[in-house]
C-alpha cells in the first residue's frame, strides 16, 4: 500500500491511499479519484510512500492529513514558496 500526494491545477494538495499508484492517479485525472480531485482537477503526484499493509497506510494518510501545506512540502522536500 502506499501513501501519497497530488497536486491540483489549483495548487492544492490532496493526500490518499491506494495498492496501485498508476491506477490512481489515472482515476484522479478522469475525475474519478473522488469529489475533491473531481473539482480541482489533478496536475500530478508530487510524493508516494510505501507501507507494508493498508491499515498502516491509512494511519500515515490521517497523520499526513493533519499537517499545514508548510509541512507537507517539506516533506515532499519542495521549499513552501515553490507551490
């Protein structure tokens, strides 16, 4: 499983989960990834993040999720001005 970010046209960031990152991020890009991507449209994905089982991802998704776009960048290893 792996944890990962988009980035929409917009420049927000959305994070998620998925046992198949092409598959979902092609999803994403037809607009049918789910409502938020649906409305912002995805540019790409900036990140992912392998985890060894679907619940372990999902508990790293929810942390991720917390956190300021400041921290998610950062993570990703983009400075916060670049986005």
């Amino acid at each position: 499983w792996y944890v990962y970010i988009l980035e929409c046209k917009n420049k927000d960031l959305y994070t998620g989960i998925t046992n198949d990152l092409e598959r979902r991020l092609k999803e994403h890009q037809r607009g049918k990834g789910g409502k938020f991507t649906k409305s912002f449209k995805v540019d790409k994905m900036l990140f992912s993040e392998p985890h060894p089982n679907k619940s372990q991802a999902a508990k790293r998704e929810s942390q991720i999720k917390r956190w300021s776009r400041e921290k998610k960048l950062r993570l990703i290893g983009l400075p916060p001005k670049s986005c």
